[in-house]
C-alpha cells in the first residue's frame, strides 16, 4: 500500500485518539481504531510479526524486512499512540477527579455512536450474531460490574497486568484502563509514568508485548472465519460498556488504602459520591472507590446536597463525543 507523509500524519492522529482513549478507564483504544479505519490492518499487522521475519531480514535486508514488517504504519501509530497515552494520562486523572461528570458524558457520547458504527458493519444478521450480540453485552456489562481490587506492585503482577490489559485495549468495547483499575494496577502504572519508573514500565510494556503477539493472531482468525459474528460480539461489548461511562454515579463501597479496609461509603460521608467528597476534603488517595452503580441526574442531585448535576453541559458534551466518532469515522473513509 502505498502511502504518503500526510497519510502517515493521518494515521498519527488517529494513534493520538487511541492513545486518549486508552488511558481513561472505561474507554477502549479498540473502538477509536475500528471506527478509524485502520483497526483491521492493525491486527493484521501485529499478528504477522514472528521469526519468520527475522529470516527475510537476514536473507533479504532491511528494506524488505520492514515492508513486510508494514513498519512505516506502525511507527507513524505507535507514536502517536505513545505520546498520547503518557500525556493524556495525567490528564485523564484531573479531569476524573475534578470534572467527573462531564469528561464521561464526553465519552458517553463517543461510545453510542461507536455501537452504530461497529454495529452497521454487520452485513448478515442471523440468530447466532443476535445472539454473539447478547453475550458481548452481557459480557461486557458484568465487567463494569466486578469490583476494584487493591495495588499491587510485583514485577510478576505487573507483568500479567500488561498482558491482560494490552487485550482488552485493542478489543473495541473493552477498556484496558479498566481492567487494570480492577486488577488494582492503574495506579501502579499511573504512578509508574508520573515518576518516570522506567523498570515498572518496562515490565509492564514486555507483558503487554508478549500479550498482544498472542492475542492478535486469535482477532485475525476470527475476523476471517467469523466476520459477522466477531462484528456483533465486539457491538455488544461497546454497547455493554455504556454502564461504566454512565456520568452520574452512586458510591456504594469504598476502601481505606492506609488499611485495606473495604466499608460502606455512607460510613464516611453523607454525600452520595466519593469523588465529590475528595473535592471538598482535597484528597484524592486516602480512599477509592470498590462498586459503584449508575444513577439519574436527580437523583445524583439529591445525594449530594442539591448539587448542580451539569446535565445541560453533559448532553451537550455527549453531542461532541457523538460527532467526533462521525468525524473519525469520515477520516477513515478518506485514507482507505
């Protein structure tokens, strides 16, 4: 394929919006690079990178070796997805603690027009890819469900954590950051990248290397094998990830990171939200959060002393979000 510099910039930016995605929990990589255009050939990409071309490079020299590599879109994504992450990532975790509500109506929108666009890519409906529908639905809603567990530190942990992760993340649907605030090792890399850890992060990127060369070569046969039932399973897994990126939350459990100790949130305050009270405390580490459910605007009003529940400003940011996966999707249409 042949391709010029503004192509590669193009694939960049899209590796850019991967990359934001990916480091807000509940939101998945996966879907920004199938809505984009380039998900297919990513996993293509990846699944073919093996010894085999370790041999072209030592009989055929570089140049061969990196077009069968498809080097050139992998940097030009790599880089973009890398320099987003990082950065965004801090991000991310200012916008969680002091704009909660509005930095998920965002993402709520990208997500409802993710289903459209994933889910018209079906060309065949029948009963078994209603029924893949289901189950990725269902899957992906129990997910949203399991709670929290603690840090942990261990190389080894790390380690599975990237492999698990780096899974979910090119799993349209299914959000990387999430699993790892459930395997208890988003801090654990957050804190890895704001220190600039490089031995924590590199444990982690080896396991998410290891994970990712498995993992692509099982999407890559499913794609060829089981077009349509994989489109309508990787729909319900968007569609049943809407409950984690639902904006008005009601805290049920919390734990005490000091202790360990998992309690009832109403044990520490009367507000219906922990993210509320670390605002008003201006502590954001002493407690987080183990389950959580989905509330309506008023009610979160209610919870939480009559509070502005900003739904004005969140349907309007559901509206960006809803046009920015047009946009990615239009993108994507021009650099096929």
């Amino acid at each position: 394929m042949q391709r010029r510099f503004s192509d590669y910039f193009l694939i960049s930016l899209k590796g850019l919006a991967m990359g934001a995605a990916d480091a807000v929990p509940g939101v998945s990589g996966g879907t920004i690079a199938f809505i984009s255009g380039i998900y297919e050939e990513l996993i293509s990409t990846i699944s073919g990178i093996n010894l085999n071309l370790l041999k072209k490079l030592r009989k055929e020299g570089f140049k061969s070796f990196w077009q069968a590599l498809n080097g050139n879109f992998l940097i030009a994504l790599l880089l973009g997805i890398i320099v987003s992450f990082v950065s965004f990532m801090r991000l991310a975790k200012y916008l969680i603690e002091y704009h909660p509500v509005l930095i998920w109506s965002f993402f709520f929108g990208l997500i409802i027009a993710s289903i459209y666009f994933v889910g018209k890519q079906i060309t065949k409906w029948s009963p078994a890819t209603i029924a893949a529908l289901i189950i990725g639905t269902i899957v992906a809603y129990y997910i949203t469900l399991i709670p929290s567990s603690a840090s942990n530190e261990s190389p080894l942990f790390l380690f599975i954590a990237g492999a698990i992760a780096i899974c979910a993340m090119i799993l349209p649907g299914i959000s990387g950051s999430f699993i790892l605030v459930i395997l208890g090792a988003y801090k654990t890399l957050s804190d890895a990248l704001h220190d600039f850890d490089f031995r924590r992060i590199a444990i982690f990127a080896a396991g998410a290397l290891v994970g990712l060369l498995s993992f692509s070569h099982l999407l890559k046969w499913l794609f060829k094998h089981y077009h349509n039932l994989t489109l309508a399973l990787l729909t319900g897994f968007i569609f049943g990830s809407l409950n984690k990126v639902w904006p008005w939350k009601l805290t049920e459990t919390v734990m005490e990171k000091s202790s360990g100790k998992i309690m009832p949130f109403s044990d520490i305050s009367e507000l219906g939200n922990l993210t509320l009270y670390q605002q008003q405390i201006a502590d954001f580490e002493s407690y987080k959060v183990v389950s959580e459910k989905s509330i309506l605007a008023v009610r979160y009003s209610e919870l939480n002393n009559q509070i502005d529940s900003q739904w004005l400003m969140a349907i309007a940011l559901m509206l960006v979000g809803f046009l920015t996966i047009f946009i990615l999707e239009r993108l994507g249409k021009k650099s096929q």
